[in-house]
C-alpha cells in the first residue's frame, strides 16, 4: 500500500475503532499491535494455532494461500492489508485481558530467618523475590526485617507475543534483535511494572530494595539475562549456565528511579535444560526430598516436568506436552481468564451439560475453554459413553445428543456447548480431543517413564505433589480418570501451587536455602525421554483413553 488505508475494527464489547495503516508488508497482527490490540499470536506468527483469528466482516485481505473476501475468519498473522476492510476482533483472540496469576502456594519445610541480603531497618529493608513462567510472571515484595509478605502482583510475560513455548522462543532467539527485544519484554515491560506495583501496594519506594531472588525455567532465565538460548533447542541441549547466578540490576538492564544499578538478583539453580529452576525450587520448598516414603512432583504448565524421590534419589524429566492444556490449537481454547469456561460436567440420557465461568460470566458470553474444562470433558464424555477409547464419539451416543448440540463441518464432528450458531459458538471438536490425548499421553507416559527406573508403582507413592497454577484449578479425579495422572488416588495427591514463587521466597529468607539447592543440582538425575526405550510404546498406549 503507497496510500493511507484505515480499517475499521470492532471488539466483542460493541467498541469501535478506526485504524489508519500506512506502512507495507505488515501482517494484520502487527497492525493490530502497534495500534494497542494485540492478538495472542501463540505460535510466533507462524500459522500453527487459531490463536489470532479475526472475523473480516466487509472488504478483503490478502493471504498467503491469495486473496480472501468478506465474510470469513482468518489468522491475522498471515493476513495483509490490502484496501478498506471491517474486521471483529473475538474476546478469545485478545491479550488484554487479565491472566488467571498462580500467586498462591505452601510451603512444607521449616526455614531460618536468614536473609539472603544485608539490610539496614528503614534503610534498604525489602527485597523481591520472582517467578518468571513462560505464560505468566509474578512478583512478591518481601520485608527482609520480619521476613514477612508484604504485596504481590501478577501479569502476562510480555514475551508471549514471541509464542506462548519455550521452543518458539528459542527459534524467535536466533534473530539477535529479538533476543534484545525478549530481554527487554520480560525486564523492563514485565518485571519492572510488576515491582513498581508491588511497591505501591505495600507502601513501599523501589528505593528501599536490597535484592531479589528469581526463579524460571531455563530458557526464561537465559531469556532475562540476554543469554543466547539457542543451544537449548538443539542436541545435546546444553545450557550456558545451569548453576545459580547473581546478576546486578544494571547488568540485566533493570531500571526504575530510586532503584539502585547495583542490586543484586539471584538466579536459583536449574536441573537441566528443561528442568530448570522452578522445578529445582518446587522440589526443595514441596518438602519431597525429606518424604519417607516415594513422592511425585507434577508440574503441568506449558511445559510438564516430573521428578520423583524414591530412596532419597531423585530422577527427573521433561515432557513434550505443549501446551494444549492452556489451550492452543483447540477450536475454542483459551487461557484460564475472566469469561473462561473453567468447569464442565456431561450427562448422557437426558443429555445436560453443566458449566462453571471464571468470573461466573453466563455461558452464552464465555470466551473459550480452559484447560480444566477440556479435562472434565475427557473425563465425563468419556463416562457418559459419549468418548470411546480412542476418542471418537461413539455413534449411538452421538445420535442421542440433541440437534442443536450437535456441529458437524466437512467431517469434522463437534460437541456444541452453546446453542447459537457461527464462529462464537463454544464446542468441543474429536480434532481437540486427540490434541488434548496428545498432551496427556506425553504426562502419563513420563510419569510410568520414571516410575519403572526405580521400580515401584503408582500405588507406592506417599505423596503426588500437583504444582503449578494449572493444578489449582484441575479436577483431580478427572485427571485420575482420564490417565494424566495415571494409577493413582485421589487422597495421594496434593494441590500446592506455585512453588517456584516459594521456593524463590525461601532463597530471599533463608539464604542456606541457595546451598540447599545446589546440592539438590548434584544429585539429580535426568532422563531424555526421547531416549527411554519404552516411552514411544507408552506413549502411544496412553493415546487412549482409560
């Protein structure tokens, strides 16, 4: 385009608004960006998810399969502006909106008051400790005087526009200005904003911070301290650094006024590549390692990473799960968010459908599934008779669905959760379900992966630790039922949270902590799934369902 074109966009809340484009070669997405509407571009930009879809209402775009006209939905990613056009913007297409933050957590060993920081009362008295996942990041302000809590505060990392996994991040990286611009996004348009929010909710200037301690998966941490991250991506996956690391504030290009560029910011130490220092943190702070008897510690996030104590000895892995869970790829899936259908229940005979939103907004006006709703759908589709084994809906339950309910495109077979028709319509398609198979075979397999190195079954277990912000709101006997946590019983497991934000807590308290899980590092063993002889077979076993 040589020539101003405007767009008219409008949102789900009825907003309208004209967009002036004058720049070439810039995918819808970008526009949309740069102009405050950023779509969740999950994937990169690569074409790979349904994350960014837009409806075009009037006028045309150009894609890279052509030209298309109005009305369709399209990905903004691989769309161009070309002329004048109308577009709608779907609520489950955007990013603004608030996360469902995993702030909570417990922590079950005792601890000293020891603080990692000096610090003078009045003075430099207050430090942060940090969890940065690769979905969301959260804050906690920290009094380093009484060691007690004093604010929180939680959002989106900014680098999510790169992809929501930490591969694509890793593929983003090999662009030496989209590693800047990823350090940049969690630093200063992440943490930063973060710690000022903090500060203002505990009543506290940045001025007073002594120090902070942060915890991450690898490549998030590689991430933060503009560490190339590439190595992760490729065999044999090594690390520039694994140990903990103290870095200064001016070192990772933190700025805040009243913040001084010579805090110091400790890293927690990583496992491996893909078992990094959220986990080694969880591990310390869930108090497995002191268990008597064999624990599990399930971490099902955008990634899922395991580790099991037996025997004093820890065996850990990472699983290749993706992050259907969160939604990506599924017709209709979303991050847990306010207007999220959080909770689903199935009957059959008569056919009724229960749902919970988060937020409690009504259904009609839900804006996707979250990954604990898709869960209890596997659960009770499946034993309601409506799910076979392989999950295909069973034709003699399928035919007793009601009409309305039933949605069926070019083959493709789907549950409608609301009545309406169109491209708002919630449903749950056999395409998601055997994504979402996908994702929990990988789980289940690793799990009976680890299992099977030290010999002992489900039934064994004294503990199943369910961390992450997933698990607070997962349906465990769902989860039980369907296989992701395959062979065990309800009252094994134990919902803790976020114990990477613990685990980050208990470095700024207690800083024998840092020795603590250091040592933890030396003792752990990390098995390459991709390298177990019987995980493809069981893999392919848990494809199914129980």
């Amino acid at each position: 385009m040589s020539h101003a074109t405007h767009i008219q966009v409008e949102l789900e809340s009825g907003e309208r608004r004209e967009i002036p484009v004058t720049r070439d070669n810039h995918s819808l997405a970008d526009v949309l960006a740069a102009h405050g509407l950023p779509l969740n571009t999950r994937c990169g930009q690569r074409g790979l998810c349904r994350g960014c879809e837009v409806d075009l209402r009037e006028g045309s775009l150009q894609t890279d399969s052509g030209a298309v006209n109005a009305p369709v939905t399209v990905q903004a990613c691989r769309a161009r502006l070309t002329s004048q056009a109308h577009i709608h913007i779907p609520a489950r297409s955007r990013i603004e909106h608030l996360p469902q933050v995993g702030e909570t957590f417990e922590i079950a060993i005792p601890y000293a008051h020891q603080p990692l920081f000096p610090f003078v009362p009045g003075g430099r008295d207050t430090a942060f400790a940090v969890d940065v996942g690769t979905t969301t990041v959260v804050v906690l302000l920290v009094d380093l005087v009484t060691g007690e809590v004093l604010s929180r505060a939680g959002a989106f990392n900014e680098q999510i526009r790169f992809g929501d996994n930490v591969i694509t991040r890793i593929e983003a990286a090999r662009k030496p200005e989209n590693l800047a611009a990823m350090q940049r996004a969690i630093v200063m348009e992440t943490i930063q904003p973060l710690l000022l929010r903090a500060g203002e909710r505990a009543g506290r200037s940045v001025n007073r911070i002594a120090g902070g301690a942060i915890a991450g998966n690898t490549t998030m941490l590689h991430l933060l301290v503009g560490e190339d991250p590439t190595p992760l991506g490729i065999a044999p996956f090594t690390p520039r650094f694994i140990a903990g690391k103290k870095v200064l504030a001016s070192d990772i290009k933190l700025v805040a006024e009243g913040l001084a560029p010579e805090t110091p910011m400790q890293l927690l130490p990583g496992f491996s590549a893909y078992v990094g220092a959220d986990i080694t943190a969880g591990v310390f702070a869930s108090g497995m390692v002191f268990d008597p008897t064999p624990s599990l510690l399930v971490d099902i996030g955008t990634n899922g990473e395991i580790v099991l104590q037996s025997g004093g000895k820890l065996t850990a892995c990472a699983t290749a799960a993706g992050p259907a869970f969160e939604g990506c790829g599924l017709r209709c899936g979303t991050r847990a968010r306010e207007g999220a259908v959080s909770d689903l229940r199935l009957t059959l005979n008569p056919f009724q459908l229960e749902t919970k939103t988060i937020g409690n907004i009504p259904l009609a006006r839900a804006n996707g599934l979250c990954g604990s709703a898709y869960v209890d759908f596997l659960a009770t589709a499946r034993s309601s008779g409506l799910l076979g084994v392989a999950g295909r809906f069973t034709a003699a339950a399928w035919e007793n669905v009601p009409a309305q309910n039933r949605f069926t495109d070019e083959g493709e077979r789907a549950l409608r959760l609301t009545e309406t028709n169109g491209a708002g319509a919630l449903r749950v398609s056999e395409v998601d379900v055997a994504l979402l198979l996908q994702a929990k075979a990988a789980i289940g397999a690793g799990i009976e992966i680890l299992l099977e190195t030290a010999g002992i079954r489900a039934t064994d277990l004294g503990r199943v630790y369910l961390a992450g912000g997933f698990g607070m709101h997962l349906n465990v006997a769902h989860a039980i039922a369907i296989g992701l946590l395959p062979g065990f019983r309800e009252e094994q497991v134990r919902v803790v949270g976020n114990m990477a934000l613990a685990g980050a807590l208990l470095a700024l308290v207690d800083r024998t902590t840092l020795d603590e899980m250091e040592n933890l590092r030396t003792q752990v063993e990390v098995i390459e799934l991709n390298l177990a002889a019987d995980f493809e077979d069981r893999y392919i076993d848990h494809l199914m369902l129980p």
